[in-house]
C-alpha cells in the first residue's frame, strides 16, 4: 500500500507537500486542477519500471503506454530546465526485508548495521545535465529507530529506481528495487474513455493482465475468469466474478442479468454478452444497450480481476452512468477494499460519489481514517491542494467556495424568476 505521495516541479505543481494516501483516496476539483497529475506521477513510475530500456531514467510514454508525457521540458514546472523534478511516495512491503544500511553513531560518523523495514520511502531528485537526464540523490530511505537510514552500493545513473547493472547480486540497493517492481506490478489503471462495445468477441485463450488502458481486454479477462473458474471470496462465500458484476448491475439498476454466450458452429471461442435488462425482458447484446453499462464493465471486472492487494487508479469512474449509480460506486470501493484489500485512487467530478462516502462514515461504514479527499485548486498555472476535513458525522468542516458549482444559488434565482414571472402575468396581485 501507498501511504503518501510528493510532487516538486512536476507540470503545474510546485510543490504538493505530502499528500496523504488511504485505502480509498478522491481528488476533486475543477478541470485542469492539477489532480490528474497527481496520479500520473504513479503512471510514469510504473511505466518507467515496465519499460524494456534499462538505460532510460525515465520513460516519458509513447501511443501504448498509461500516459505520454513528452519530454522532461514538458513535464517539467513552468518549463524550466534549471528546476530539479521531485517524485516521492512512500509504501508499506507486506513482508519485512532486512537490509545491510549506514546509520550514524553517537560520534556522528557512519556506521553498518542491519536494519529490518516494512516501509520504504522513494525520493531521487532528476534534473537536466548537459542534454541528458541524470538522479543526483540515492532514491532511497528507511526508517530506523527514529533515525533515516542512508542506502549505499548502488549506481543511479542509468535507472530512476535503481541498479541498471547490478554487481552485488545481494545488495541494498537491489533488494529496495526488486521491491519496487514488486509494488508497480500491482498497479493497475483505468483510464477516463472506453472503447466501444462490439457484437461479438473472440478468445485466444491467452490471459490479460488487467483489462486495458480503456476497457478494451474486458471481455478476454471475463472469459478467461470464467474458463478458469475463477472464484472471489465475499463475507467467506464464494463466488464468481460474473456473479458479483450481476449483483451490482441489479443494484446499480442497469440490468437484470449478465452472461457470457458461446456463438457460432464451434462454440469455443467466438462469444457475445448478453444483458437482460429486467426479469421479463429479452436479453440484448452489450451492442444493443446503453453506453453507460459498458462504461462501468471494464471498472466492476477491474476490482475483482485484478489480485488481491492491488492497487486500482481510476479516472472519472461512471462519468456515463445516472445519479444514483455514480453513488452506488462508493458502495463498490468500500466492498473490494474491505474484501479483497484493494488501495484505491480515484480522480473524479461526482458529487454524487462524494455524498455517499460522507453518508457511510456517518453511518461508521468506513472510518474516517480508511477514506481520504483532497481538493485541487490551479491559480495562475499553479496547483495548490487541501484535504477535505470529515467529521464522524459526514460533514466537510472546510467546504470549497463553487466545489460542486453554486446549487442553491442557482435554486434562488430561478425562484425570483418564478416570482418575477408571476408579477407579470397577474399584475393586479
């Protein structure tokens, strides 16, 4: 688990402080706040880790990967090439490891000892030199009795998160890295599009990872669950995950009923999806029906596919889907990270999302430590965050001015204009 995240001199943020992560984390905000960023820094350091060029500092993106960042000019805050870019966060390893680090002693020189961690903070600092990317600071840090530990024996010239050409199989520096290719290979990310629903599908047999950056392995991964016969685990039942997307579709009231068909003379790997929208109504292909059923498969598939202990990156979840769903979605988060220990970090507009998470910590569902919202403001190119202060009883205490847009503003007026409307039709009243 990620349990907070920096940025310095990373597009329109300065410096974002140490932004505080939970099982469950919201950005909010305006168009253009600053909030996507926040998570694309998470994007480039998982794309960064996958990439096959070990030479490269960092991989900036291309056309098929999470986010294409450009260059460093790009990326960096208000283009300057002078400025140094800052990418720290820090995360919890669900094994302790024991490593061999330098602490200094009470005479203030540095000294070897072992030290057992089960948390590691990342903070390299990569800037600019003579027409090349190069990290001046050692990425590492762990905590040891109050004190930082230096991490040594690594060479960071060629790789943003460690060896690029390890000479000792067992040191320091390796161990921290394969941790963090550990931790980035669990980082799954779904992005705000989805591609559009087709008639029919066709399996190869092969088995996704995930499903696609926009939604478009969703059905392999469905099949696959379901050939495998994958079983998910709910309050000790089994069952599968083509179960659970049925329960909350007829939660959700988008549909009735969910299945996968075999078509064809074959009948082993062409399939179509077939969705009855009530008891009595006969059932449609995905094709046939609504987008916002298709917007929200790729998401519900996601948080059941994806290994137990990952972490999802969401943008805009339901931004196709109806009041009431895009609420029932909090409902969806708090069930896979209490059931299946996912980390969530979603980027979203929905008031209605928001609304029902401070209902469920009223209601002691989730606890306020369990969920964490922060508003992004952008002022004159510039991102600034705050954290939403929850009480126990649901309550923002520090209420953005405009959050959601101005309701009962709006609500006044079209009352004055009833009332001026009136005047004018009965003026003798």
């Amino acid at each position: 688990m990620i349990t907070h995240i920096r940025v310095k001199n990373f597009k329109s943020w300065k410096d974002s402080g140490e932004v505080k992560l939970a099982p469950l984390t919201g950005f909010f905000g305006k168009n253009s706040s600053g909030k996507s960023s926040l998570l694309q820094m998470l994007l480039l350091l998982k794309q960064t880790v996958e990439h096959p060029n070990l030479e490269a500092v960092i991989f900036f993106g291309d056309e098929t990967s999470p986010i294409n960042l450009g260059n460093f000019q790009e990326l960096i805050h208000k283009h300057n090439l002078d400025a140094k870019l800052g990418l720290e966060f820090k995360w919890k390893i669900n094994t302790p490891i024991i490593i061999e680090v330098h602490l200094k002693n009470s005479l203030g020189y540095y000294e070897n000892t072992s030290v057992t961690t089960d948390s590691i903070t990342f903070t390299p600092s990569i800037l600019w030199t003579d027409d090349e990317l190069v990290v001046e600071d050692n990425p590492y840090r762990v905590k040891h009795e109050n004190q930082e530990a230096v991490i040594s024996g690594g060479d960071y010239s060629n790789k943003i998160y460690g060896e690029a050409w390890p000479i000792l199989q067992s040191s320091p520096t390796l161990q921290l890295s394969s941790e963090f290719e550990k931790l980035f290979s669990d980082v799954y990310y779904l992005g705000p599009n989805r591609t559009y629903p087709q008639r029919y599908y066709h399996w190869n047999d092969k088995d996704p990872k995930d499903v696609g950056l926009w939604g478009d392995k969703v059905i392999d991964a469905l099949l696959c669950a379901h050939m495998r016969r994958v079983k998910i685990s709910k309050k000790g039942k089994e069952s599968t995950i083509e179960d659970r997307i049925s329960e909350w579709l007829r939660e959700m009231d988008l549909a009735y009923s969910f299945s996968l068909e075999p078509i064809g003379a074959l009948k082993d790997d062409n399939y179509e999806v077939r969705i009855q929208k009530s008891a009595t109504s006969p059932a449609v292909t995905l094709a046939d029906i609504g987008y916002g059923l298709s917007d929200l498969l790729p998401m519900l598939v996601l948080c059941y596919y994806t290994p137990e202990g990952s972490i999802l990156i969401l943008e805009q979840p339901g931004v196709h889907l109806h009041p009431m769903a895009q609420a029932q979605l909090a409902d969806l988060f708090l069930e896979v990270i209490t059931e299946r220990n996912l980390q969530i970090l979603v980027e979203s507009h929905s008031e209605h999302l928001l609304t029902r998470l401070q209902r469920r910590v009223a209601e002691k569902q989730i606890g306020q430590d369990d969920v964490a919202l922060y508003f992004c403001r952008n002022t004159d190119g510039e991102s600034t965050i705050e954290r939403l202060e929850v009480t126990e009883s649901g309550d923002i205490k520090n209420w953005p001015e405009d959050f959601f847009g101005d309701v009962m503003g709006d609500m006044f007026a079209m009352t004055d204009v009833q009332v001026e409307q009136m005047t004018e039709q009965n003026p003798e009243d």
